[in-house]
C-alpha cells in the first residue's frame, strides 16, 4: 500500500483494511517519499518523480540476481536480458542522473 500526502489517513483506518494478524511496517522516513514495488517514488513540486527501487541494495551481503556472462546461456540470450532490463529501468525512472545510476550498476553486476 502506498500512501504519501494522506494527513495521516492511512494510519487512522488501516484497521479497517487489514486484519489485526498482519503486520504493518513503515518502511519510509520522509513525508514525500516512499517505495512501492519496483519503484522509489518521490513528491516534488506536487510532481511525482519515479526511479527503479530494489531493496537487495540495503542488504550486507550480495545477492545473486542476473546471469554471469561466463554461465552456460546462450550469448543471445545474455543481451537480450540486458536489453529488457534497461527498458525497465528507462520506464520506471523519470530523470536521467538516477536512470544512469540504476544502468551502470545492472552493468556492472553483469561483468563482476
């Protein structure tokens, strides 16, 4: 559930949503910011800005995500999913500078 800019509506009848047996957890700090799914989204200017969120990053450990390039798959297959992967880093994320960010990370996980 994403609630940003609510006057604390959310927290007021989310017992009327949830059962009492499901714990809730604020994950966001900020007023104008919160994760949903795959995304970080951000309240700026009464304008929603998106980037590619994946909470594997907070983690103290690595996380096994892709396929190494050294791996027994077929190299077309290889490229391919690079090729999906920053078209969904492109349509989750409204500016460039975290779009790059997001890209050269995903390239770097590849060729580690």
């Amino acid at each position: 559930m994403i609630a940003l800019i609510d006057d604390d509506e959310f927290l007021r009848s989310y017992k009327e949503i949830y059962p009492k047996e499901m714990e809730l957890k604020v994950e966001n700090q900020e007023i104008d910011s919160a994760s949903f799914l795959d995304l970080g989204l951000h309240v700026e200017d009464n304008i929603f800005n998106s980037k590619l969120y994946d909470k594997r990053e907070a983690f103290h450990f690595s996380v096994v995500r892709m396929p190494y390039k050294c791996s027994n798959m077929p190299y077309k297959m290889f490229y391919s999913t690079i090729g999906a992967e920053i078209l969904r880093i492109c349509r989750a994320t409204s500016h460039y500078p975290p779009f790059l960010d997001s890209v050269r990370k995903l390239i770097l996980r590849y060729y580690e």
